[in-house]
C-alpha cells in the first residue's frame, strides 16, 4: 500500500480530476535512440490491438519514479522548474548490451553523482506534493525497452534486440514531465510540460 493507503499498483487507478493516472519526469532519449526503440515496439506489438501504454512513450531514463495524487498540475511543474533551472546538462551512459529477464529488457545505465543528485532533488520537491508515490524508493535508472509482454511478444522482442544500436549513451539538456492517461493496457503517455536545464552558466 502507498503512504496514505491506497492500492499500491499503478496499474489500476484511475484517471484524476486532470484527466491522467499516474505521472512521472523522464530524461528523453537522443531522436535515434528514440526512433530506433519505437521500431522495436511497433514490431513487436503489431498483433495487438491494445498494446501498453509505454508503447507509445519515448525512449528514455526516468528521473522521478510514478506518482498520484497531486493537487494541481501548476504546482508539480513550479518545483520541477526550480529543480531544472539548478541543473547543469549532463551525459547519461547507456549500457552496450539489454540486459533480458523473462519478458522484460531494459538498458541499464551508469549511475553518475549528476545523475543521482537530479533524482533525489525531484524527489524531494515532488514527493510533499504527492498523494501517492510507486515503486522502490531505491534508483535504480534504466532505459526499458519491453516489460510484461507476452510469450509471443516477447519472443519478437528478442529477435529484434539483435539487430538493436542505441550507442553509448545520450546528453540531456532538458527533462520531461510525463502523464499517462488510462491504464497500463490500452492507456497512452504523453508530455505535460518541459524544462530546459540551466545551460548558460
């Protein structure tokens, strides 16, 4: 259960007054990463005709783990704000290889002291905010590629991780707050907001 006792999967609640489930701050990946891991999806989920909500989601790392809950959208992008116009650009290492389990991959990605330092500022000027937070409070950043999908599903993403380049990682000038409308199955991400981070001093 979450901090104020509401069921603790992202999966089932409900929209909000805003209209939106859950959300979340992402460091979106570079335009070929991007395209390249939209590929992968569209192909793996061709079958389906209602595929996962991070399906149409950009390729990236999250910053700030799903959270609820909150009174109003105005307030989450004044801290995220704040938070931005404190943090230099910084570079994010992505693993060489997807790291598979089940039928999940993902991309791990090196935890530097920036990246961290972002992580922990977010979570700290959102979580007052929140009604509800998902997920280990322990970060843990990834880039994933597929979660939960099925046996078939899975099996296509496999075949087509070989044939995956994402380079060697990706620089990130500007974070995204991110909202998912509907559920996990059939639901849809889309960005709320975006914040340059400080790339002047």
């Amino acid at each position: 259960m979450t901090k104020d006792g509401h069921n603790s999967d992202p999966c089932v609640v409900q929209n909000d007054r805003h209209g939106f489930t859950v959300y979340s701050v992402f460091a979106i990946a570079g335009q070929a990463q991007v395209s390249a891991v939209s590929d992968l999806r569209r192909a793996m989920y061709s079958r389906t005709n209602n595929p996962p909500a991070y399906v149409n989601a950009p390729a990236h790392v999250t910053l700030k783990r799903l959270f609820s809950g909150i009174p109003n959208i105005e307030d989450i992008q004044e801290v995220i704000h704040g938070v931005a116009e404190s943090t230099k650009p910084f570079w994010i290492d992505l693993a060489a290889e997807p790291q598979t389990s089940g039928f999940d991959a993902e991309v791990p990605v090196g935890i530097t002291n920036e990246l961290s330092a972002l992580n922990y500022s977010l979570e700290a000027a959102i979580t007052p905010l929140a009604q509800r937070e998902y997920g280990s409070d322990h970060f843990r950043p990834h880039m994933t590629l597929f979660t939960e999908a099925s046996v078939d599903e899975s099996l296509r993403g496999m075949r087509l991780l070989k044939g995956l380049r994402l380079g060697t990682g990706f620089y990130v000038e500007s974070i995204e707050m991110m909202a998912r409308n509907g559920p996990l199955t059939g639901g849809r991400w889309q960005s709320i907001a975006s914040f340059d981070l400080d790339i002047w001093s």
